[in-house]
C-alpha cells in the first residue's frame, strides 16, 4: 500500500533542544566525539595551567606530556601494525595517546615522562598481543595504565603510579561541559546514569562507615567524570547489551569507589584504584562476550553495489563463518587502510540486513552529498576487506512473536533495514500479527521491495508512503492511526531513522497508545546518525 501526505503538529519541544547534537552527530562518529572532547578538555588544561599559578603543573610540562602520550602511542601502534600486518584504526591511537595524558603523568618531569612513554608502549602492545580472535580483550588505555600501576608496585625505578591529574579542582567545570556534550552526542546517558548512582551510594556508604571527607571533596579529587564521559562507555570493550551493560557500569562504580583492599599475599595488596576498577569492567564484558559467542571478530571480503538513489548494500563473505547475531542488531564495522589519513575514522555502525547465520553478510547505507571517505572508499572498490569489530544493541523482537503478541515496525529512509533482518529471520512464519510502515522522501529512494512483498504475502500489514514531511517524523496521531491500522493493542512498537524521526514518532506513539506511557519498554528505537 502507497499513501500519500498529511498535515503535522508543531515538534515538540525537547527534539528543538536536541536538534544541534543530532545535526553535529551526522558528521560525527562516536569516536570522533570522544576524541573532539578530549582535544577541547587538552585545550582547558593548558588554559587553565597557565592562568592559575596554584594548578601544579604548567604549560611547558604539559606539552611535553601531551607530546610524549600521543607520538609514542602512534609510533607503537604504526610499528607494531606492520609488525602484525594489520591497519591500524587512525581513531583508536590518538584517543589512547590523549586519555594516557591525562591518566598517567605526574610527580616529578623524568619520572612522568618515563611513566607516559612506557604506558603508552603497553596500550599500543596490548591491541595486538591482549587479543581474543583478533578481538580486543581491554580498553588499551585501561591496559597502559595498568600496566604502569603494576610496575611501580613492583618497584621499578624511574616509573610512578598513574596520577589521574585530570580529577583537579580547576578542571571540574570544563569537565562537566565537556562530559555531559560528549555524552549526549554518543547517546550513553543511561549507561553514565547508572555509573554515578553507583558510585554515590558507594561513597555515601563509606562516608558512613569509615567518614573523614566530604561528598565535594570527594567529586573533586575522584576522576569520577572523566571515567563516565571518556573511558566507560568504549564500545569494544563494554558489553553490547542494555542488562550486562548495566551492570558493568554499577560494577565499575562499586569497585572505583570502594577503597577496598585485597591482601594477595603477605607483601602484596591490591587497591581498587580508578584503572583497576576498569580492568575488572573489561573482563567482565570480556566475559559476556565468549558466553554470547560475540567475541570473535570477523573478516569480510566486501563488495558495495547501488541499490537506489544514493543508497548502496555491502555485503560481505565472512571467513571462519557468519558472525553471530539476532535480527535487529547492528554492527561497528571498521575498513583500517594503511593510506588513510590519520583525521579520517575507519569504523562505522551499521544494522544487519541479512538474517542470522546467512552468508553473505549484508548491511545498507547511504550517502547526503559528497560521502565520506569511509564510505567512498567502500562505494569505488578502493575497500576490499572489512572487519565486523563488534555486534550489539537490544532493538529485537520479542522472542515470542510471531506465535503471540503483535509488532510494529515503523522506518524512515535506511532505518529499514533492521526491519528487513527481521523479515528475512521470519522467512515461512504466518506474520498477521506484523504491521511495517516505511516513510520516503521520494520514491527514488524505495528499496528492499522483494522482501516487504514477502512479508505482505505471509499476511502482514504493509504500508509504504512517499511523504517528505513525514520523514523526518510522523507528528500527528491520527495519520499515525491511519498508517499503523486499528488493530494495534498491546503491540510493541519499533521506530527506526534519523534521530529526529525517531523522537518524533516515539513522541507520537505515546499519544496515540497511551498504554505506552506506563509500559514505555513497548517503544523500541533505533537512530541513524548518517556520518
């Protein structure tokens, strides 16, 4: 079915406050993200250093830190990369080398230069050497500072604990900022939730046993911020899923937290200091993934073909076998290629289009004016090989449909694509109770017929509209009412697009089912960033 156009509602407000996150994450990576914070927080501690003569370190001392973190840490992971044969990822280095810098130095200039150089040597080592499959086992930062941690402990000479300067007092408002854009713009504000709730009841519990400092003092010298905003929301090395990711926060807020000790032996203590804390969190996600089976990364040999106006599909032979996910998930997909520059990103997150355990591997994009390199590179065959880095995200179906309950899938543009996993995985099954609403700008841009056929003759509900204001999301309820059709109670409700889109109709599904607002786990979304 092919509908037409319809009036709209004003947006609502709080899409209105969002709207510059969702315009700059078009052309931000998540990692990218983290990296343009990390540069503007460098730039507020040279500031900071140098009109505050009470900081403790100055500008020359910072630049040599910053010089040693980032030079070494790409030096190491170049070298080791042609030792090992493999691309590096041009994101990964500079943020190890800019998170080390604020970590690791401190004390005295040798000591600390000492301290950074040899962190940064194990972080690169750690990418290669620490792996499981070729997949990363520990967050390479966590793994530096580890590392330093545990030679000084063994009393190495010339080496420190890492100091973790950027819990200073001075830093707390350009970090909060900072943190909370940063944070907003990869979408991890449940995750950082969940960190600082537990982390303040930690601390509220040993105020009350042991006392001694105040809940300020204790915001300003903990690095507690800088942990939530930069280091616990790495996708590759936290767990991919809402529950375990859920508990990887709280568990990392406990242990940072704690000021437990362990006695290892008789001369040895562990204290669960900020990279312990961390190092514990990563082998706990670590753990989640062997037992999800999605700790092996994957190598594809790709090839990208034109699928509609400035849409493409990727697909991809996997080796050693298909990777393991379920219909609805996504995937970050890296293409490293030793020509690219070390500005561009080479990791991207795309949903599924195949179904599980299908060969090929197939995944759908598309492209606003001129792509970017990483996706021009797959689009012109310069990108031959590609590697699904990481598999996650809880946007599935309930695992008794389609024998109970009823679905609703609502897309805009590419954010169809989950949805025609879905289709595939329930190839053969009686989908009378599937309704799928596909939103296009123009019908230039209409992909993935075949499948919705498939779907309209197993007795789901199909609706495709050519509506260019609704693509950006549908504002009215009753045109929502028209387009999900009357039979809707009880439905779980999936909503898959740009973020606008997302917000929008989310926004409206809870007008028109009001159900929805005390049972808001009906809502299911998916957002397309577009970078």
């Amino acid at each position: 079915m092919t509908t037409g156009v319809s009036t709209t509602r004003p947006t609502a407000f709080f899409p209105r406050i969002l709207a510059p996150f969702d315009a700059t994450r078009r052309h931000l990576t998540p990692y990218r993200a983290v990296l343009c914070g990390l540069v503007l927080l460098a730039v507020a501690a040279f500031v900071v250093s140098a009109v505050d003569a009470d900081f403790g370190y100055g500008p020359d001392e910072l630049a040599v830190w910053l010089l040693v973190a980032v030079g070494v840490s790409g030096l190491a992971t170049y070298l080791l990369a042609a030792v090992f044969r493999v691309p590096p990822n041009s994101d990964s280095w500079l943020i190890t080398g800019l998170i080390l810098f604020f970590v690791v130095p401190g004390g005295s200039v040798d000591t600390a230069v000492a301290t950074v150089a040899t962190a940064a040597v194990i972080a690169a080592a750690s990418k290669y050497v620490l792996a499981w499959r070729r997949r990363l086992i520990l967050n390479p930062a966590v793994a530096g500072a580890v590392g330093c941690y545990a030679l000084a402990y063994a009393g190495v000479d010339g080496l420190s604990y890492p100091f973790w300067w950027v819990a200073a007092e001075p830093l707390l408002i350009p970090m909060i900022v900072i943190g909370a854009a940063v944070v907003t713009l990869v979408r991890e504000w449940l995750l950082v939730a969940v960190f600082l709730v537990a982390s303040l009841v930690t601390i509220g519990v040993v105020e009350l046993v042991r006392g001694g400092q105040d809940l300020s003092t204790w915001v300003v010298s903990s690095p507690m911020l800088f942990v939530a905003a930069v280091m616990l929301p790495e996708p590759l090395t936290s767990p991919a899923r809402q529950p375990h990711r859920l508990i990887y926060a709280a568990l990392v807020g406990v242990l940072m937290h704690c000021q437990y000790t362990v006695e290892v032996t008789d001369s040895y203590t562990l204290a669960f200091v900020p990279e312990i804390a961390l190092l514990v969190g990563s082998l706990y996600a670590f753990a989640v993934r062997l037992a999800t089976r999605t700790a092996r990364r994957v190598r594809l040999d790709v090839e990208t073909a034109s699928l509609a106006d400035r849409t493409y599909v990727l697909r991809g032979e996997p080796a050693g076998g298909a990777p393991s996910f379920r219909a609805g998930q996504w995937s970050s997909v890296s293409v490293p290629r030793w020509s690219a520059p070390v500005w561009t990103g080479s990791r991207r997150v795309f949903s599924f289009v195949s179904a599980p355990r299908e060969a090929p591997v197939e995944f759908g994009f598309t492209v606003a004016g001129v792509p970017s390199s990483f996706k021009a590179a797959l689009i012109d065959g310069r990108a031959r090989r590609a590697w699904v880095d990481e598999i996650g995200g809880d946007f599935v179906l309930p695992r008794v449909f389609p024998a109970k309950g009823r679905v609703v899938l609502l897309a805009s543009g590419i954010g169809i694509t989950p949805f025609v996993s879905m289709v595939r995985s329930l190839d053969g099954a009686d989908l009378s109770g599937l309704t799928v609403v596909h939103v296009l700008r123009s019908s230039e841009r209409t992909v993935y017929d075949d499948e919705l056929d498939s779907a309209r003759g197993a007795s789901a509900r199909v609706v495709t509209v050519i509506a260019p204001e609704l693509a950006d999301g549908v504002d009215d309820p009753d045109r929502l009412a028209e387009l999900v059709g009357p039979d809707i109670a009880g439905a779980h409700y999936y909503v898959s697009g740009t973020p606008g889109f997302v917000e929008r109709t989310s926004s409206t599904i809870r007008h028109l089912d009001p159900s929805t607002r005390l049972r808001p786990w009906r809502i299911h979304t998916d957002s397309f960033t577009g970078y």
